[in-house]
C-alpha cells in the first residue's frame, strides 16, 4: 500500500508516517522548502515538495496512492496574514480531498483538532455530539479547522452520494483527534462520518 501523508515533519505526524512505515506501507511525504526533516531520520520514504496553498501541484504526489493521510495544517497562535492560514487549512483540506477523489485514492484519514469541540464553561464534559458552530470558535486557528472540518464532512457526503453501491463512506473521511498522552487509545470506524474520540492534547498538537 502507498499512503501519501501530509505533514509527516511535524510531531504527530512522523509519529504517524513511522507507524504507517512498521505496517509495511510505501510512504510518499508531503515537505515543504523550510521543513526539518530531522523527524523522518531513518524512515524509507520518498518526499516531495509542496504546499497546501498550492493544492493544484500536489496531484501528481496524489497519483498511484491508495490512502492519503492528512496531517498537516498552518498551527499558529497569532498569525498577520489570516488569509494564509484560512489558505492552508481550509482551501487546502478541501482541494486535496478533490484530487484524492480524482486521483482514484480509496482511503483519506483526515486529521481534525481537539479546537474544534464545543467546550462549556460550568466544566461539563462534552464530546463529540456537544453542539458546536463556527461562532463557538476564537481565533483564526480554531475557526480555520472548524471550517476545514466541515469541509472534510462535505466531502464524504458528496462521495457517499455518487455511490450507488452504498459502501462505507467513512472510508473516505475520517476524522480523528491528535493525542500524545503515551497511552495507546484504539480507534473504531463508526456507521457515518467517523468522529474518533478526542484525547488530551500536548502543546504543539494539531
């Protein structure tokens, strides 16, 4: 299996690409010109230059992959530009699940954020069927994955719909929460859009 993962030079995901990697999968990784590439130290794997806010150049990274694994997002707290990060994370997630599809990539994992929850004031525990909406979001990061999110649930309506076949439609968008708390949390496809339980996230997450 050849997986194309995006953000592989990141913390989450060199974790990810290693774990792809010990599976036995091909690993084509997504860098940029002003990566580190100290995370991927001793992984075979080959990478190709690119960036989320030029989606269109990475459909021939896309080409032969049988799963993309979408990791990568524009992290920041303060940003001057928030036409940049909105350009990443939400133009970005968007025009890569379209060259998936076009691509033929039968499996895309997309990774979502701890941020995007509908946390409560009082304390209350909340999970991933606690209301939540855009205006819940502060700061341009939460609001740029809230808005990437949707993006990444549109899309696996639109392919579910195409298919008259019915078949699992949360193959094509799975959403899961970045967690590095060293504990080994399983994760299981639910009937609809995957939304994977969200774990305690260490700063620097997604």
């Amino acid at each position: 299996m050849r997986v194309f993962i995006t953000g592989a030079t990141g913390f989450v995901g060199s974790h990810v690409a290693r774990s792809y990697a010990a599976g036995g999968a091909q690993l084509r990784l997504l860098t940029r010109q002003t990566s580190r590439l100290d995370s991927l130290a001793g992984l075979s794997a080959e990478t190709v230059v690119g960036d989320l806010r030029e989606p269109e150049k990475l459909r021939s990274a896309l080409a032969g992959c049988d799963a993309l694994v979408h990791v990568a997002a524009d992290y920041r707290l303060w940003v001057r530009d928030p036409k940049e990060m909105y350009a990443a994370n939400v133009d970005g997630t968007r025009e890569l699940l379209r060259l998936a599809r076009e691509a033929g990539v039968e499996r895309v994992v997309y990774t979502s954020s701890v941020a995007t929850m509908g946390f409560k004031a009082d304390g209350t525990i909340v999970n991933e069927d606690t209301p939540v909406s855009l205006t819940d979001m502060i700061g341009h990061y939460k609001r740029s994955k809230f808005l990437a999110e949707q993006e990444a649930i549109k899309a696996a309506w639109s392919d579910s719909a195409r298919d008259d076949s019915e078949s699992d439609h949360a193959d094509w968008a799975r959403r899961c929460e970045a967690h590095a708390d060293g504990q080994d949390h399983r994760r299981f496809p639910q009937p609809q859009i995957s939304r994977l339980r969200r774990y305690r996230t260490e700063p620097g997450g997604c």
